[in-house]
C-alpha cells in the first residue's frame, strides 16, 4: 500500500498542508492578518517553494517583501 501512487499522493498533500499551516501561522503572527489573495498564492505554491519561503521568511521585514517573493516564483 506505501508503495501507491494514490498513497504517496495522499502523504504529499497532507506534508504540502501542515507545511503551508505553519507559514500561514507564522507570516500571520509577523504581519498581521494575511490578505485572502495572499493566502490564494501561497496555496498555490510547491512543496519545494514553501520550504525555500521558510528559509526566506526570516529575512522579511515588511508583507510587500512577501508579494515580491511571491511574484519572483512565477
């Protein structure tokens, strides 16, 4: 059963949203609330961009650093 596409798809989307749960909370406790459209790009984004917006999220100090990172990724 591991080895299942519909199980690794199944583990991926489940890693994508706790990943995506714990920037939310942590762009959300730095900035405020987080704009609805804002939080739409970030659903939008891969594993692998929410892992490098992790790391970069420690060097922003304002949201528009985030809409720029954001618009970089397109």
């Amino acid at each position: 059963m591991q080895e299942s596409l519909i199980y690794q798809e199944l583990i991926q989307k489940g890693a994508k949203q706790g990943k995506l749960g714990t920037l939310t909370r942590m762009l959300s406790r730095r900035f405020g609330t987080i704009s609805p459209e804002l939080q739409q790009q970030l659903q939008g984004l891969s594993i692998e961009q929410l892992d490098d917006l992790s790391d970069a999220l420690f060097d922003f100090s304002a949201i528009s650093e985030l809409t720029t990172w954001l618009q970089n990724q397109q």
